[in-house]
C-alpha cells in the first residue's frame, strides 16, 4: 500500500482533466489493505467517469487489483478479475483467448471494477448479461462480501454499488461466458455487418465506430457520455412522437422507451454551445469537452443550461451519468 502525502495533481488521474488537486492518494493493490484505511475515503477509478468539480479534501483510494483467472467448465468460461484491471485490455485478452461476449464492449474507458457499478453497455449488451458475482469490501461491516448477480440488482445504467453511495469497494469481478456464443448485430450500425461477423470482426467495427464518434480524451478532454439517455413511459413517448415522428427510441420493455439523449441535445441546436471554457462537442451532442479552461463551475454550468433546455421543451429529464465531485462528496445537478 503506497500513501502519496499531499497536493496530488488531479489533472492526469481523470480525463476531463480539471485542474484540482487531492490532500492525500492510496493505491490498494490487495483486497486485504481495504481493512486497514480510516473509512473516510472516496474510491478513484481510472477517472474516465467521474469529474472533479473543486480541489478534494478526502483522502483518494485508487483500487490497482489485478491479475485475470480463466476456468474452464462443459459449457462456460468463468473468469476472475482484478478490479484494477483496465476495462478494454480485458475484453482484449479474452478474445484473444477465444472467449466470447464482451467484444460489443470494446474501447469503454474505465477499469473492469467500475464496470458493474455502472452497469456498463453497448450496442445492445450490457455487462451484467456476462456477471457471475462481485467481491466487495464493505465499509459499513468492515470485511469482504460477494455478490450473486440478483443481489447486484443490475438496472440500466444502475447497480445496488451505485445506489448505496460507495459503501461496497469492488476488488474482484467473477465472469461466465457461454460456449454457444452468438453476435449481438442488431443495435445501430453493427446491423450493417454481416450475420456471421466473428467477435473480432465485431470488436473491430465497435473501435472504429467510436473512434468516429467520441473525441479522444487525450486530444479533448472529455467523460464520454455526460448524460444517460432517458427512460419514459409509452404514453410521454406516444405525445412526444405526435410532435417529433423521427424522435429515435429503443424498447426497454411493455411499458417503457428509451430517447437517445444526444439526439434531444443536437435538436435543440446546442452543439458548440459553451459555459466558460466548457463546452457541448461540436460532432457529438452527448459529451461535453473541456475546451482548455474549463473549471468545475463551468461544467456545472453547461450541465444545468443542457439538462434545463431539454426539460423546458420535451418535459424530459436528463440525468448525469458522470460522477460529479465537490470538496468531500457528490455534486448533483
């Protein structure tokens, strides 16, 4: 367990790149040191989903588990992963092992441990499909706990790790892939490829598509997508669509639709729209971009201007899918 003592730069540890620092950094190699931290600590990631609004006055906890165990049964795959590991190296070394399922996944910034509390997906997969359980430090009992995929009460965008506010720290993450694997082709454009698309081919295309579509972080400072995309009931849908009939959506259920967020945001004519040095993506409506300058105020700002715009003239509600972060605890828009 390394401790790093004081005005740790923020700037490189998440990649919208705010320029804030950190009172004290803990890197947690094992599942065994959680035991030995003061409780009062905030878990850091690889920054890709979170955005530090302010300079933090807690401690920062970077979860750096690794190692990746693959077992073999008649019919499936069950793998053990490190929560440090990074999420996009991990989808690569299981197709490279032949092991099939998460390459719809590809190229999702993050660690393999932010992984289930998110819930994370695309192209109509989302990770909870392959989870077999989660190990979980739990800072209330003060000791290891695992997870059942029902207890993890996975929802869209949504697990019981992101609702319980970061009582549970995940250090492992257990998978199991079927043998009988079959494509998932019929989200987007992945539609376009054809039916018998090898996972790697499927990887492929996921890469390049968004590549084309998400800024680089290293280039524009960014979070990915800022908001999730809303879920409404078919009858909002059905007065929304009277009004917009090109609105796209997708089924969630009987019940239920789901609005592409982006799409809200670009019709309201908010693409390069900008707070102080933050600012809407000029190709990409769903990520908002510090354009070099930008400071927490800034982010918030543009946020609430976005989330307000829709609210005021679709009645939607956007919520932040990013983890926003004052001095000590969440921020909320």
């Amino acid at each position: 367990m390394t401790t790093h003592s004081s005005n740790i730069s923020l700037k490189s540890l998440h990649t919208f790149q705010l320029p804030y620092k950190a009172a004290t950094m803990v890197a947690i190699t094992s599942a065994e040191q959680l035991s030995q931290l003061e409780d009062d600590y905030w878990v850091l990631g690889e920054g890709s989903n979170t955005i530090f609004t302010t300079d933090f006055i807690k401690p920062l906890v970077r979860i750096l588990i690794r190692g990746i165990e693959i077992t073999e049964t008649s019919d499936t795959y069950d793998v053990s992963v490190g929560a440090g590991e990074n999420w996009h190296r991990f989808v690569t070394t299981m197709l490279d092992q032949d092991v099939k399922g998460l390459e719809n996944l590809a190229l999702i910034p993050g660690s393999v441990g932010a992984a289930p509390v998110q819930n994370i997906g695309a192209y109509g997969i989302e990770v909870s499909r392959y989870i077999k359980s989660v190990d979980a430090w739990d800072r209330h009992e003060c000791k290891l706990v695992t997870f059942t995929k029902a207890q993890c009460a996975f929802g869209y965008r949504d697990s019981i790790f992101k609702r319980s506010q970061g009582r549970f720290v995940i250090t492992q993450v257990q998978f199991s892939f079927p043998k009988t694997w079959q494509a998932t082709l019929s989200y987007g454009a992945l539609a376009e490829l054809p039916a018998d698309a090898s996972a790697q081919q499927i990887k492929a295309e996921v890469i390049r598509i968004r590549n084309a579509k998400l800024p680089n972080p290293n280039d524009i400072p960014n979070a990915g997508s800022f908001f999730k995309n809303p879920v409404i009931s078919l009858e909002e849908f059905s007065a929304l669509q009277e009004r917009y009939p090109e609105i796209p959506s997708f089924a969630v259920d009987a019940t239920q639709v789901k609005l592409a967020a982006g799409w809200l945001i670009d019709r309201l004519g908010l693409k390069g729209f900008q707070c102080g040095g933050a600012r809407v993506h000029d190709k990409q409506a769903l990520v908002l971009t510090n354009a070099g300058s930008a400071t927490g105020a800034d982010v918030l700002a543009l946020a609430r201007t976005v989330q307000e715009r829709v609210q005021e003239h679709f009645g939607v509600t956007l919520e932040a899918e990013v983890r926003l972060l004052g001095a000590e605890e969440l921020v909320h828009l």
